[in-house]
C-alpha cells in the first residue's frame, strides 16, 4: 500500500457557482504535498456517460486525480485520513492537521456535500 503523509499548514473548504471544493496543502503557496476534493452542485447527462457523475480527486498533481476514486475517509480536528480505490498510485493519504486553522463546522459540511456515503467523524 502507498501512503501519502504530510503535515497540512493550509486547510480550505469553499462553495462556488458549481461546486463544493475542500483541500488540505503543506504549505499555503509553496506546497509539495496537497489533496483536493471537489464534487458538482449538478451532473448532466454527459457527466454521467463519462463517469464523472461523483467526487472528483487529485494529490498532489493531476496524474493522481480522478473521479469516484474515494473509497472511504475519516475526519476529525486534527487528522485526514482518505482511502482510495486500489487502482491509483497512492492508496491512502493520511494528513495531520494539528498545525492548521480552519472552521470545522463548515469542513464538515462540505465533507458531507463530497462524500456523502464515504466520510465519519470521529
């Protein structure tokens, strides 16, 4: 199993014109290690055919995205643990957020919107 660690200095969770958008990064500009999950307000029928009609995943650049690609995820105020389907490079991304600030009520909320099936809170 390859796992992702890395300690997050920059947590954001936003909503824009089509879609909710959270993401974790080691640093605010000058990252190495980030994870970014982003899922549609609304899927058409072109999404669909494609298989893009779900959460939409990338670590650490776009050779390690897709969609529908999240098996299961864990959060609470000072860990992130996400579990990806076997077929990807990385399988797992664990990321400490004991050194970040973020608003836990709204992450949480947006972590439903994406992952609707797939997250728990501890």
């Amino acid at each position: 199993m390859n796992i992702l660690k890395f300690t997050a200095k920059k947590a954001y969770a936003s909503k824009d014109d089509d879609c909710y958008m959270v993401g974790f990064a080691d640093d605010e500009y000058d990252y190495t290690h980030y994870v970014l999950l982003q899922r549609a307000f609304m899927f058409d029928e072109q999404d669909t055919a494609l298989d893009m009609d779900g959460e939409y995943i990338e670590i650490d650049g776009q050779e390690n995205s897709g969609y529908k690609q999240v098996e299961s995820a864990l959060f609470d105020k000072e860990h992130f643990i996400l579990n990806i389907k076997s077929d990807n490079k990385i399988n797992r991304v664990a990321v400490d957020l004991s050194q970040t600030e973020m608003d836990e009520v709204q992450m949480t909320k947006f972590l439903l919107e994406i992952l609707p099936d797939k997250v728990h809170f501890l």
